[in-house]
C-alpha cells in the first residue's frame, strides 16, 4: 500500500451543516517519485495551511520505481497526478485520456552521467556503451534521444545496451553501466556524494543535446474537466500548490525540512533535500504553472522525431487545457 502523507483539516465530514462548518474538498495527488524535494510545494502547501485554507483536504501519495502515475489514475486511485509530459502523452496515446492542467517545471533536469574512464566523451561515444535508464515511463525522452542519434537500444552491435536502473546509482558506482541517468538536482550530487570528483565525469543535460522536454507537471483524467466542481477544485489546489511552491524556492532550508518531516521512510538526509531543493529552484518559476504551449509543442515535436521507432505516432491534440487558471479567483 502506497504511504499516505494526510493533511489534517480539523473538518470531519461528519459535521452537520447545521454546525455551520463545512466538509473541505478532499483531493488526493499521486507524485512520480518518493518523498523528496522535487515535491517540496505540495508538502508545503500542506504543513504550511495553504491546502486547509483554500478548504482543501489534500491527501499525497508518494510513488516509486514501480509506481506509474498514468496506471493510479486511470484505476481511480488518484485526482490528478505528476508526471513528465513524454509518459503522460506516450498513456494518452494508448488510451489514458490525460490533460496537463499546470507545469511546475519550467526546466528539464535530465541528464546522463558517465564516467571519464570509459572514454565517452561526446554522443558518438555510446556506441556499444551499456547506459542505465529509468523506466515506468522516464525512459521516452532517453528513447527519443537515442532515435534521433540512430542508435538501436535492443543491445544490438553499433548500438546501446540498455540496463533498468532503480532509484540508485549503484550501476556507476559498481561499474555495471558506463553512463547512468540522473537529475540536476538528484542522482548526480548522489555520486558526487559517493566519492566521484566532477572532473572524473562527463554530462550530457538532455536540454543540450535538443532533447528538452517538460518535465514535473500536472495532469487529471479529460473527462473529469467536464464538472464545474472538479474544475473548481483543482484551481483551488493548483492555487495553493503554487503557493507552496513560492515560499519552498524562498525558503529552501525551512522547505527541505518540511520534506524530511514527511518522509516516513527515514532514508532520506536533510543535507541532501537541501542541495536538491536548492537545485530544484533553478527549475521553477515560482508561483506561475501556467503551461506555455510553446514549449508543450516543443516536447510534441520531440516525441515524434523517433524515425521508425517514435514516442508517438500521431500529434495530440487537447492534451493541455488553461481552464484551472481561468477558474481562478
């Protein structure tokens, strides 16, 4: 069972209207990954009151390698979810009808790290490399990357091999992959923390390689968008999520406490959520969510460029909506 961070609102259901309060509006978000500072608005919203003020019952699930968002929400297990835009659209495109209502990162993240000792030190170099890749939906803008290079990802001669890499990055460290996937604001400062110096590396940021797509975003089921009242509800919690996502980037310390607070597995370190949520403020822009369709047609195009073997095959189309922001008061 899925951990449950449950914001208390002091307003039980219970209660008659005739006591003159009212039942907050329940709503429960499933994150892409553990507990941990890429999360740090809606754990702020939460400890900070923003969520009960806006008569909000917000309950956050943290996810993990084997947790894909597309799958909770389309099980009903979730109102609305986080996840990077090349899953959500690789889902609607099988048949998950998922819109993006915000995008909190206005930035990408990704990387590939390698070491210097395997040689590689440009993208030609992945040549008959091995390259651990996140999957459970992390793995479309590796995948488009490596299309538009023209390397085969079957581990097949002149192309890459690939390995799952978990939510580690003990590939590296063991030397079972030359090139390991990680974030700006994550698994690199992991093997700088495990001994690796930056001149020992060689990182590709995904952003420079042409392969920029959005990252952390928002996204709820189509058909949902057609109640009022759910429309209602999500401006509400996109509102105070942004709110939170304010006062984290303003207050990264305080924010990074908040974060381990929640975290009820106890593995992760207030120095590290730190130095992630300090690098995570770098992706933002702090208070405006509001989707730039330029830059969602920017991650189209990238999707579609696979050649043969694409992340799509076909452009979306509604697969990004204004109208919470409209609803906004």
């Amino acid at each position: 069972m899925l951990k449950r961070f449950v914001l208390a609102t002091g307003i039980a259901c219970g209660l008659s209207l005739a006591s003159g309060a009212y039942a907050a509006d329940k709503v429960t978000i499933q994150l892409k990954w553990v507990t941990q500072a890429q999360f740090a608005g809606y754990y702020v919203a939460a400890a900070k009151g923003f969520y009960k003020d806006a008569g909000l019952d917000v309950t956050i699930n943290p996810g993990g390698p084997d947790v894909a968002p597309p799958q909770v929400i389309a099980g009903g297990g979730a109102d609305v979810v986080v996840d990077w835009m090349p899953s959500a659209l690789a889902s609607r495109e099988k048949g998950v009808p998922l819109v993006n209502i915000s995008q909190t990162f206005k930035k990408s993240g990704l990387e590939l790290t390698c070491r210097k000792d395997t040689g590689i030190k440009t993208p030609a170099d992945f040549k008959n490399k091995t390259l651990g890749v996140w999957f459970g939906g992390n793995e479309y803008p590796f995948l488009a990357w490596m299309a538009k290079l023209g390397y085969k990802t079957d581990g097949s001669p002149g192309g890459v091999k690939v390995i799952k890499q978990g939510f580690n990055v003990d590939p590296l460290l063991q030397k079972q992959a030359d090139c390991i996937s990680t974030m700006t604001y994550n698994e690199y400062w992991q093997v700088i923390d495990a001994g690796y110096k930056p001149d020992q590396l060689v990182v590709f940021k995904y952003s420079d390689e042409g392969v920029a797509t959005l990252e952390d975003g928002l996204y709820v089921m189509e058909p949902k968008l057609k109640d009022p009242a759910f429309v209602a509800k999500m401006a509400k919690f996109v509102q105070a999520s942004e709110k939170g996502w304010k006062w984290a980037a303003a207050n990264d310390k305080e924010a990074a406490k908040i974060v381990i607070a929640a975290d009820t597995t106890g593995a992760q370190t207030l120095h590290h959520q730190e130095q992630m949520m300090g690098e995570i403020a770098k992706l933002l822009d702090p208070g405006n969510g509001k989707l730039d369709p330029k830059d969602a047609d920017r991650t189209v195009k990238e999707l579609l460029s696979g050649g043969s073997d694409p992340v799509i095959t076909k452009k979306p189309t509604n697969y990004w909506t204004h109208a919470i922001y409209d609803a906004m008061k």
